[in-house]
C-alpha cells in the first residue's frame, strides 16, 4: 500500500502524519471507484469504503475507534475535539489529547496536517477554494494556539492538490484571492494558486518557512491522486491523518 509521511513530521516522536495514495493498480481495481477510496460521498458501495478503510488501519497499526472524522461541507467551521467520532458541518479540528487521531478527505482540495510538538497541539484543516479563501487556515492555527501551541513550534504539511497549470476558474472565484496567487496572463481563464496562497497565509501567521512542508504534486496531473475535477463521479477520497502519541 502506498502511503506518504510527512518529512517534516520525521523526527517528531510525539507527533505521526501520513497521507494516503489512491492505490488504484492494487486495491478494488474492478470496482466502480477502483483503489483505496475513504469517502463515503462516492459511488463505491459504504462496505467497500468500510472495508478500505480496514485495510489502511490494519496496514498502519493506528485504531479507526480513535478517528475524529468530517462531513466536511467546504467552509471554515473547525472543531476542537476530545474524542472520536464523525461531525457535521466542519472541514477542520484541533486537539491536544493523545492518540486521537483527526482526518481529512481530499480529491484536488488541500489536506493540511500541522502539528506543535513541544507543546502537544495538533490541527486537520480541508480547503478548497471556498476554506481557503475564507482563512481556514489562519483560523485553524489560531485555534491551535488557544490549545497552547507557540507558533515558533507549529509544523505544517499541505497534501497534493490541483495546481495552478489545472486550477481554470470564473473571474468570481478569481476574486477572492490576492492578484500575486491568480495567473490571469498563460490562459483563457484565471487560474488559482492554491498552496502558494496557503502557505503565504502561514508564513504570514507566523510560521517559520523552514516549518512548511508542500508537496508538488498535482492530483490532476497525477494518477497516482484521485481528482474530480478529472475523474468526477469515479473519484474517490484520499486521507490525510495525524494523531498526537503517547
């Protein structure tokens, strides 16, 4: 199974992140949505998803019965939790209690896993343009502050994502970023930088840049990602998870 873990969680023994691939070419190749799919919003059957989800648990040794989960709705509501479970109307969470873990499901949208390991705080935020453009993230580490974490401490992961080359948009989501974050000069349309903006948000709030971890990939590009802007109803869901340790 093919999974990826944050570099900049590697030496952290408090904190552990991983995010997974779509593992189309060994998981559920003849189903309706082929490969490893966690989202229950998909055309898979929900005991294909139950038993997916087994097998990432199984493969990582982590306990589903611990899993702090969303319906995410594409806002900017974040939870502070202390216990697991599935919640509505949130696409984000903070806690400080161990061996919780929180999750967040992705096809083009960003995971963003972020983590103070001195001072025991962790966050799980989703954004897509709709969050990030309504400061999922800045709310988010403000949460985690609230809980104690120092921003000098915070490190963050952001997921593969549709890029700026695949991220075409109408001038009204065009908008709602800042101009430096648009390339309105390569194409026909506006295209979007979503983790350029993102990680501009953090080094904004006070995240040192050292601290920030953004993968490259494309998951338009990438049919090693699920994306609905390529696949549509055949996408599934990818998982990014973090789980503060004992």
């Amino acid at each position: 199974m093919k999974l990826f873990y944050p570099r900049i969680f590697e030496e952290d023994l408090q904190i552990t992140a991983l995010f997974s691939e779509s593992n189309k070419e060994i998981i559920n190749s003849g189903s309706s949505v082929p490969g490893l799919n966690l989202g229950y919003n998909t055309e898979a059957e929900p005991t294909e998803v139950d038993q997916n989800f087994k097998l990432l648990f199984d493969e990582i040794g982590w306990n589903r019965n611990q899993l702090a989960i969303a319906n995410q709705v594409h806002g900017s509501n974040i939870i502070e939790v202390s216990k697991p479970g599935t919640y509505d109307d949130a696409d984000g969470f903070v806690t400080n209690k161990a061996k919780l873990s929180l999750g967040i499901r992705v096809a083009d949208c960003v995971a963003i896993l972020a983590g103070d390991p001195i001072n025991g705080v962790i966050g799980a935020f989703h954004a897509g343009w709709k969050g990030a453009a309504d400061n999922i993230v800045p709310k988010g580490i403000e949460k985690m502050i609230q809980l104690g974490a120092d921003p000098d401490h915070v490190r963050v992961y952001l997921s593969p994502c549709i890029s700026l080359k695949n991220f075409e948009v109408g001038e009204e989501v065009a908008s709602k970023f800042p101009e430096q974050f648009l390339d309105r000069k390569s194409y026909k349309k506006p295209h979007v930088d979503l983790k350029g903006f993102i990680g501009w948000q953090l080094l904004n709030y006070g995240i040192k840049i050292e601290n920030i971890e953004i993968s490259t990939h494309c998951t338009v590009q990438d049919s090693a990602y699920y994306s609905y802007r390529r696949e549509r109803e055949r996408a599934g869901r990818m998982l990014g998870m973090i789980k503060l340790n004992e």
